[in-house]
C-alpha cells in the first residue's frame, strides 16, 4: 500500500502499537503498575517487620537493659503450642500452616481465572507453589515470633482473596465488572476443586 520496506513497516506498526496502547491505558486509567503498586509497598513492609522481629529475639544492635526487658517479655508470651515465641516451633503446627496457608492463595488464584495460563504464568505458579513449600523449613528454623507473623499475614492475604472474589464485595468497592470476573466464583470455585482432584 505505502512501499514500504520490511523495516521501516516494522517500524511504523511498533509506533501505532504503543500509541494505541497508550490511548487505551489512559482512556481506562489502567497502568499496568498500578496493578503491582501494593507490592511496592507491601514487601518493604514485611521484609522490615521481619528483620525488626529478629532484632527483638536477638537482642541486635546491643544487649541493652531495655533489648533484654523484650526478650524476656518475649519469652513468656506466647500461647498454647508455642509458650516460648524465641524459639522455634518444636510442634511445626506454625511453619505447616504457613505453607498450607500460601499454598491456598495460590489454588485460590489459579482456580479464579477464567482464560486458560500462559506458559509465563503457569512458570510462575509453579515457583510460588515451590516457594510455599521452601518455606515450610525455613519457618521451622526461625525463632517462632517470626513464623507467627508469617502464618499471621498469610492468614489475612488469603481472607483478602477470599473477600475480593464476591461480585458484591467489588461493586462496594467501587471495582468495575470485568469479562474476566466470575459470576458466581465461591460456587465456581467449589465446582473446579471437587473437578480437580475428584472429589
């Protein structure tokens, strides 16, 4: 149509390409970093909490009279199946449960799609998957504070999932329907487990 050589109609179509791209992420106020905003706060949050929790069981910078008062508070504040929250938890109910736990988020999201995974994400939900195991052993060598933590904000992140599946919920929330929402996903959901693994 133009005569154009190979290279300069790859050129062109690359530039129409990110200017439509462009109108459609302004037109719908929709930047893809916006989907991962949370994250950029979220991580630093839990990496900080971590490392400050640490530094409570251990006594770090310095073995200050007040860094001492916070072990021994710590040291009998626990409950149940974990009296002792610097140590670790010899029961592992803690460090199962935070696999268990991030493991369900993680079902909970494959099974709320309703296109088929790309091969990039299908790679990624079975890093996560591995990484929820991983950390089983890595939360039964932690002192027990820490796994508390852990399993505690893993807890709130699979109830978050729960919640923000209902279509109610979202209207609520101002979040617009979308092509790829279920319509019933608690019902759905149920529907794919019991598919899934026979039941």
């Amino acid at each position: 149509m133009y005569n154009w050589d190979e290279r300069t109609a790859r050129i062109t179509y690359n530039r129409s390409i990110r200017k439509q791209w462009n109108n459609l992420v302004v037109r719908g106020n929709c930047h893809p970093f916006k989907a991962s905003l949370l994250l950029w706060f979220q991580i630093p949050m839990w990496v900080s909490l971590s490392v400050a929790l640490r530094n409570l069981v251990y006594m770090l910078p310095e073995q200050s009279i007040p860094a001492k008062l916070t072990f021994a508070e710590l040291t009998v504040g626990g409950f149940g199946f974990v009296p002792n929250l610097t140590e670790v938890d010899s029961s592992l109910i803690l460090p199962v449960a935070l696999g268990i736990i991030n493991l369900a988020i993680i079902e909970l999201q494959v099974l709320s799609k309703v296109n088929p995974p790309t091969k990039l994400q299908k790679y990624l939900t079975n890093f996560f998957r591995g990484l929820s195991v991983f950390m089983v052993p890595i939360g039964a060598s932690v002192p027990s504070c820490l796994v508390l933590y852990w399993t505690t904000s893993s807890t709130y992140g699979l109830i978050q999932n729960l919640v923000l599946l209902s279509p109610r919920v979202k209207r609520m929330c101002g979040i617009p329907k979308t092509t790829t929402e279920l319509l019933e996903p608690y019902k759905q959901i149920a529907d794919r487990i019991r598919t899934k693994y026979k039941l």
